[in-house]
C-alpha cells in the first residue's frame, strides 16, 4: 500500500479541508512529520488508519471523538484517502458517526459512520462492512497487523521485542496464518480423544455383552469374571456351549413336532358345528311339511289376482273412452261460440272497409302539406344563415379596419426603433470618449512620475558606481596592477562620497522604475481599446499618441455626437406625438425588441389584412346569393310559423290515416281468424266422433274377450283393485320362503353327508392329553432355544467388538504418539505450529540482525531462545539479546531506552522483509513510525536513519514523526504541521 493523497475535512485539531498530496515527494521516500507537540502529527497517522480500517492508529483513541472541535455543527468529519496497491489505484472515504446540525438550524441530529470505496475499475462498494473486508482481502493485513507491521504507533512501538512467546505466537499465527499447524495438533487430539471415546464405549460394550450370556457352565462363569476378561478364551469356551445347548434342542423339537402332528389332525369345532347342521336339517324339514299345506289357498288367490288385475287394465280403457265423449261435448260448443262472434263482426267491418277506401285522398293532401314544409324548412336554415353572414360581414369590416391601423401604427414604431438604437450607440460612443479622454490624463499623470522615478533611478545607479570606484582605489597599492586597467601607477584614485549607495536601494528604484513602464503600458492598452471604438464612430482617423498631444480632435467628436443626439431626440418626440404611446410603451412592446422581429410582425399584419379582406369579399357574394333564392318579402318569423302551422296540420292527418288502417287491419284480422278457428273445430269434431266410435267398439271386444268375459265382472273386479298390492306380497313371501327352505334343506343335507352325531366329550378328553404333553416339552425347549440364540448372538458382538478394538488399539498407538509430540509433549516443550512460527521467527531474526548490527556497530544481535521454559510455560519464541562486549546472552528487557528503540526498530523493519518475501499477497510498500528516535545518540540516529534510508532502495515509503531537532535538519522531505488558534495546517516541504 503507497498513500497518493490524503484529504481531512474537520479531523481532529484540522478544522476546514486539509489535502496531502504525497506525489510531491517524488522520487523521496523517506519523509518526516514534524510539529509541536499536539500540533496534529499522529492525527495524520489516526486519518490513514481510520480510512483503511475505521480506526485510530493508537487504541487509545476512540473513531467518535475524531470530528475537530474547531469545526462549526453542520460541518461534517471525513476522510478520503487515495493509495495504490500494486500499482492499481484506489480511494475510500469514510465518515465517522458524529453529531450533526439538523435541518431546523437549531437541534444536534446524530449523522451515521458511513464508507465508499473506489475501485481501480471504477466499481464503488458501500458499507462498513463490504469495504474493511475489501482493504484487508488488497493488504492481506487485518487491523492489528496493520499497526504491527506497516503503521507503529507512539507508546506500542516495542511490544513485538518484550512480548513473551504466547503473545507472540498470536502476532505471528494471524502474520504468516498458522493456523493449520495448530488445527493439525487440534485434529490430533480429536483423533486421540475419539479413539479414546471409541474404545470406552467398545469396553462399555463388552462388559454389557458378557453380563448378558447365559450359562450354567463354571468354567466359562469363572472367566466372566475375571477382573480383566478375555475376550479370546470366553469366545473359544461360549462356542462350545452354544453346541451343547444345540443338540438338546433339537432331540426336544423333534418330540414336539410328533404330538403337535397329532393335536392337529383333532377338529373339535368341525364335529360341533356338523352336530348343530343335523339339528337345524330336523327344524327345516318341519317348516316345509307346515308350508305346504298352506299351497291350495296360495293359488286360489293367485288365480283372483289375475282377474283383479285385468279388471284394472279395463278400467283405464273405460276411463280414456269417458275422456274422449267430454272432449267432443266441448268441440261441439266452441264451433256455436265462434259461428256467433262471426255474424257480430260482419257489419262492423263493412262500415270500417269504406273508410279505408278514401285514404288515397287522406295521403294527397298529406303529402302536399310535407313538400309545403319542406321549402319552409330551407327557407328558415337561409334566412338564419343570412342573418350570421351579415353580422359576420359586419366584425370582417371591423377587423379589417384595425388591422390597417396597425399596419399603419407598426411602421412608426419601426422607425422609431431604429431611431432609438441610433441614439443608444452615439450615447455608448460619448461615454467612451469620455472615459478615453480620462485615461489620456491619467497617462499623463503616470508619465510624468515615471520620468520622476527614472531620473531618480539613473543618480542612484551614479552614485552606486562611483561608491564601487571609491571602495576599489582604497584596495589600490603602489607598484600593484588596478585590477580594472592594469596601470601600476594611480594618480587620482576615486574618492568615497559621505552617504554610500547600496545594490538594494538601486535595486528598488529599479524595481519601481519597472512598475511605472508596466502601469504606464497598462493604461495605453486601455486607451488603444477605448480609441478603437471611438475611431468607429469618427471619419477622421485618431491615433492615442496624437491625442495625448492635441486632444482637439477627441473634443470636436464630443460635440458632433452631442449635436447629432439632440436631433435624433426630437424626430424620436415626433414618432411619439404620431403613435400616442410613451417611450417605454414602444420600446417594451415585444414586437419591437428587435429589426427581424418587427420585420416578422409587419409580415403577420400584412397576411392577417390580406386573409381578412377575402374573408369580406366572400361573405358579401355569399349574402347575394343567399337573397336571390328566397321569396320575396318572407321573414324569418313569418316562414316559422307557417312551418309550425303546417307540420301541426301533416300530424293530424298523419294520426287519422293510421287510425282507419289499424282499426280496418285489426277488423279483418279478427274476422279472417274467427273463419279459421270454426273451420279447425269443425275437422277436430269430425275426427273426434269417429275416434270415440272406434275406441267404444275395441273396449267392448277386450272385455268380451279378457278372463272378466263380461261387463258385469268388470264391474265386480274393478274395485278391488286396491288389494294387489297385499296379495302380490303374501305370494311373494310364500314363494320366496318355500323356495329358500328347500335350498337349505338341500344344503344341510350334502353337510351331513347321513353321519350320525360325534361324541364331543371323549374328543375333547383326547385333546386335554396331548396338549399338557406339548407344554410339558415346550418349557423344556423354549428357554434352552432362548438361551442359545442369545449366546449366539452375544458372540457376535464380542467377536466384533473385539475386531473394532484392535484396529483402534493400533491407530492409537500411531496417532497417539503424533499427538504427543505436535502438543509439546518434546524435550523442548514446543508444540508443531510454534515450531513452525520459530523457523519464520528465526528469518526475522536474521533480517533484523543485518540492520541492527549497523545500527549498533556490531555490539549486539538478537537471538532466539529455544531452552525449556519452566512451569511448563510456553516457549520457542523468547528473545534475548547478546551482547558482543560480554560475550554473553541476556533479557531483552535489560537493554536501554535507545538500545530497545534500535532492536525493536530492527525487528519491525525484519518482519516486514520476510512478510513480504513469504507472503505472496502481502506487498509491504509503506511504513510509519511514531516516535522513539528521543532516546538515540547522534551515532546511534545515523545508524537509525541509514537504516531507513536503505528502504529506499526497495521502493519503500517510510513517515516518521519526532521532535528530534537532527532528524529535521539531516532529513529534507518534510511534512511540517503548523498549529493556530483556528485549527492545524499541514504541508510538504521538499
């Protein structure tokens, strides 16, 4: 990361916009930060810090309180930092949350922390969140990295040198990310410690499997309980009673199945069920011997039912044959009814058929009314038409009239526009001469003090030479050479005036000789400006020069022009006597702001009079028209109250003729239709007397012809008609129980097949033996069958705990042993990813030595302690430093404050080497250093700074900031920070 451009915006003691363009430094990488004390230096630190990763670069300060207590409540705090990273641009612009003025003016609103961040693309990220986890995927670098590595700020700078190998190992697992080692040595364990799970629960297993076996065998209980029992022995000793336990289950199964083959072939429930079949064979037979008898009534009142329901047949005949004789008593008096109605329509329609005879002479004078009308009806739409052309001939003339006027007005205002325009330029025209004829003054004025200055320049300049001459020839000796001539003899030496001049004083009437010729040139630029616009205006050519000695010429322009306004001002009073406006009413109008415009609206005017006039010629040949094609001396009201008359008159007759058509037209339509209906009656009569005709005769041949056999049994039957449904049901049910009865009786029958009844006591005295005898064997064989398939089963389980035990036996030794070496269980106590760390530390290291044996002219170097701590603490990164005066090593906690500042300034400066050299996304381009170079001697600052210096070399930018008075002198590029009573200001000087 190398800082471009660093803006603050209210940011601690800077109260308005600081911007710190670190591109000025060019090729320099080596700066210093420099200021009183609370001047704002670490701000500068603080704002970097807090653009990158949203805090200070101290922890000591807290990202609320950065907003500047110089700046006014509606001023807002930020920070935009531009940076590269790999040559790939980037900026970010964060704001702090703060407390803002609201929109009232008046009360504190809270304003929100809020981040953007600019990408070399031109993508922009929001968010606090988004943006910190982008700057630390770029640097590879989270915050507390950052201030160990790149940003080492004031009070912490040394904490990497004295922190004790713990601590360390935290700085550098996130630095180098080691955690793999440790999740490797974190696996382990796991490993070892489920192994360990496993193994319990396998043991578990066992002791819960042995408790479980059954046996009566000492030997193998003797072994079970053993204090710790094995597997292998009790396995070989259960197998052998599973095998006794094996064979007298099977000579009992064997017994089993001979009695049960017995027990089965006894049917107890089939001879009680065949017993109860011969009684119920008994009980239907009696009901079929008691049905029969009851056969001769069945039929007797089966054969009553057929007649009753013929009779029922014959009556529905009987009742269409009634049915019909009504329907032709009806026929026969509709067609009396309609033959009457008939003979009472006639007249009517004779008297109704005469008038409808003179509806011709009805529509005549109908149709003469409607033409009548209709040339009233075109006679009004003239007579209105001629009144609006009229009217509207009237406002054409009107409109044409005023737009004559305005033709008329227009070319007046034109001119007087363009008369006024002329005024206005000879008016700029005198105001430029007058100003022309100033600046000739105050050239004037100008030339002479600049003669002034200049004769006062050329004394001085005199008078300095001869002061020169003086101080020479009192260097002069005889014999010697004038260093001006070479004469070795010097008869009048120039003498030394009582006030000497000096090269300043001639230096400064110079230089105000100098402002004189600039003033002087400036004003003959402003007068040539001036003259060229007057010059426009004269017919005589003028020329500045000329004027300045005969300004006669400029004072006959004045008067020629003042002379030519007068004139334009009354022919202007003219114009407005003729239009009747005032000034302002002209030259507001919109018609004359300019000459197109007026030009425009002359066009408009002179188009509208033209469309105007055609529009009057037209009217006026309309309105002829219009009169030659009416009757003479007609109205409009006369013509529309003729029309009412008439069309009152058309609907009168309108209304009679349609009365006599529908009246006539109804008249007939009744009469044709009564002459219908009586003919329709009169067929259907016809056809119902012979219809009734045929249906008498085919009754009396079916009840002739029925089982009835004559009208008087119908007579008879017929009203029994009600008891078919009672008699059909007793048939029904006689013939369904006499039918189900004999299929029972026949069913019972093949069941029995003509067996004689079981005696079921003997059987079940026969059953009761062989069933205690089955028990009897099965409670021998059951709990010995149980007993061997559970120790079957037991055996499996300890033959495959046993199996899984000593794979994980195995592995535990393996991984076990890992395990115990990867956690410090080692001579040196040391676990695998600190063993690890010592070996990136142990680069460091080396790094570090190569500055800080500069730096301390080969007295000491660091060293890593790998000895045993005690109490088990941890240990492998422990420093301590030897010192080549003693010959010996030593806490690093015994150097001095310089001595520490020089190690620790090593060690930083070592750790950022091989950070950069093992990590691939890590590119260390930039440090910072706060404070500490106090404490060194001016041998040990320049070894310090030689060491800085040599950063230069790989591209590496380093900020420092001291107070130290020799780093400000032997450092150039500087970043000088300037405390006021209004806020901080900061700026490079190079």
């Amino acid at each position: 990361m190398r800082p471009q451009l660093l803006i603050m915006n209210a940011f601690g003691p800077y109260a308005g916009e600081t911007v710190l363009d670190f591109t000025t430094l060019g090729n320099t990488r080596l700066f210093l930060i420099t200021g009183p004390t609370g001047a704002g230096k670490t701000s500068i630190f603080d704002a970097i810090a807090f653009a990158l990763y949203g805090k200070a670069s101290s922890l000591s300060r807290e990202s609320e309180n950065f907003k500047s207590q110089h700046a006014d409540d509606s001023t807002l705090c930020f920070v935009k930092f531009t940076f590269t990273v790999r040559d790939k641009r980037y900026e970010i612009e964060r704001y702090p949350k703060q407390m803002r003025l609201g929109r009232d003016k008046k009360s504190l609103k809270p304003f929100p922390a809020k981040a953007a961040m600019t990408l070399d693309d031109g993508t922009v990220i929001s968010g606090i969140d988004p943006v910190g986890a982008k700057v630390q995927e770029l640097l590879g670098l989270d915050y507390k990295q950052f201030r160990q590595i790149v940003m080492l700020p004031q009070g912490e700078f040394q904490e990497l040198l004295e922190a004790e190998s713990a601590k360390k190992q935290d700085i550098f697992r996130r630095i180098f990310d080691t955690r793999i080692y440790d999740q490797v040595t974190r696996r382990l364990g796991q490993i070892c410690s489920d192994i360990e799970g496993e193994l319990s629960e396998h043991k578990t297993r066992v002791q819960l499997s042995l408790g479980q076996i059954e046996t009566e065998d000492a030997a193998l209980l003797e072994l079970i309980r053993a204090p710790y029992p094995d597997l292998s022995l009790i396995t070989q000793r259960l197998r052998g009673c599973i095998k006794e336990d094996a064979k007298h289950s099977a000579a009992l199964q064997k017994q089993l199945e001979g009695l049960r083959t017995k027990r089965q072939a006894i049917h107890p429930e089939a001879a009680q069920k065949h017993n109860e079949a011969l009684l119920k064979l008994e009980a239907v037979t009696e009901q079929l011997t008691a049905l029969e008898k009851e056969r001769p009534v069945m039929e007797a009142m089966e054969a009553e039912l057929t007649k009753i329901r013929a009779a029922a047949e014959l009556s529905a005949s009987q009742a269409l044959l009634s049915e019909k004789e009504t329907q032709q008593k009806n026929l026969s008096a509709s067609l009396e009814k309609g033959k009457a109605s008939l003979s009472t329509l006639l007249p009517a329609l004779q008297k109704l058929g005469e008038d409808y005879a003179g509806l011709p002479a009805l529509s005549a004078r109908r149709d003469a009314l409607a033409r009548r009308q209709l040339q009233l009806d075109d006679a009004c739409k003239k007579l209105r038409l001629l009144e609006e052309s009229r009217s509207k001939l009237t406002l054409g003339r009107q409109t044409l009239q005023k737009l004559d006027n305005n033709l008329s007005l227009l070319t007046l205002v034109e001119e007087y526009h363009g008369l006024w325009e002329e005024q206005r330029a000879a008016k700029e025209l005198l105001q430029k001469a007058g100003e022309l004829e100033s600046v000739l003054g105050e050239y004037r004025l100008k030339k002479e003090r600049h003669l002034q200055v200049y004769e006062e320049y050329l004394r001085a300049y005199q008078s300095f030479l001869d002061d020169q001459a003086a101080l020479l020839a009192r260097q002069l000796q005889a014999g010697a050479p004038c260093p001006v001539c070479g004469s070795l003899t010097h008869p009048s030496p120039a003498g030394r005036g009582e006030n000497l001049v000096t090269q300043a004083q001639v230096n400064e009437l110079r230089r105000r000789e100098n402002v004189c010729v600039k003033e002087l040139g400036d004003i003959q630029v402003r007068g040539k400006t001036l003259l060229a616009a007057v010059g426009d205006g004269n017919e005589a050519p003028l020329s500045f020069t000329g004027l300045l000695t005969d300004p006669a010429p400029l004072v006959s322009f004045k008067e020629e022009h003042r002379r030519r306004l007068e004139e334009m001002e009354a022919k202007a009073q003219a114009l407005l006597a003729q239009t009747g406006r005032t000034r302002d009413q002209l030259l507001s109008s919109p018609s004359t702001s300019s000459g197109t415009a007026t030009k425009q609206a002359a066009a408009s005017l002179q188009e509208r009079r033209l469309k105007a006039a055609s529009a009057v010629e037209g009217l006026a040949q309309s309105i002829d028209q219009l009169v030659s094609g009416l009757e003479e001396g007609l109205t409009l009201p006369a013509a529309q109250a003729e029309n009412q008359r008439t069309a009152e008159a058309c609907g009168k007759l309108d209304w009679e003729i349609a009365r006599i058509q529908k009246e006539y037209l109804d008249c007939k339509s009744r009469k044709d239709k009564l002459e219908g209906d009586i003919r329709t009656l009169s067929y259907q009569l016809e056809d119902a007397k012979k219809s009734l005709a045929l249906l008498r005769e085919q009754f009396d041949a079916a009840v002739r012809e029925s089982v009835l056999g004559s009208p008087a049994a119908l007579e008879e039957y017929a009203p029994r008609k009600v008891m078919i449904p009672a008699m059909e049901q007793s048939l029904e049910k006689f013939r369904s129980q006499s039918q189900m009865l004999s299929y029972e009786q026949k069913s019972l029958v093949e069941q029995t097949g003509g067996r004689a009844a079981i005696d079921l006591d003997a059987m079940q005295r026969q059953i009761d033996e062989l069933d205690r005898n089955i028990e009897e064997i099965e409670g021998q064989y059951t709990p010995l069958y149980a007993r061997a398939l559970n120790n079957r089963k037991q055996l499996e389980i300890l033959r495959g705990v046993g199996r899984q035990m000593d794979v994980l036996y195995e592995r535990y030794r393996v991984v076990g042993d890992l395990y115990k070496v990867a956690n410090g269980g080692n001579t040196k106590n040391i676990n695998f990813e600190r063993y690890v760390l010592a070996a990136y530390f142990d680069d460091i290291i080396k790094a570090a030595n190569a500055r800080l044996i500069v730096m301390t002219n080969s007295r000491f170097m660091l060293r890593r302690r790998d000895e045993k701590e005690k109490y088990n603490r941890a240990s492998g990164l422990d420093l301590e430093i030897w010192d080549s005066y003693t010959g010996k090593h030593r806490h690093v906690n015994t150097l001095s404050g310089g001595e520490r500042f020089k190690a620790s300034l090593a060690l930083a400066l070592g750790l950022a080497d091989i950070i950069q050299m093992h990590s691939g996304g890590i590119t260390i381009e930039t440090m910072f250093i706060d404070e500490g170079f106090g404490t060194l001697d001016s041998q040990s600052l320049d070894s310090a700074i030689g060491a800085l210096m040599s950063l230069q070399q790989d591209g590496r930018m380093v900020g420092i900031i001291s107070h130290v008075a020799e780093l400000s002198e032997r450092i150039s590029s500087k970043l000088v920070v300037t405390p006021t009573k209004s806020g901080s200001s900061a700026r490079f000087i190079c």
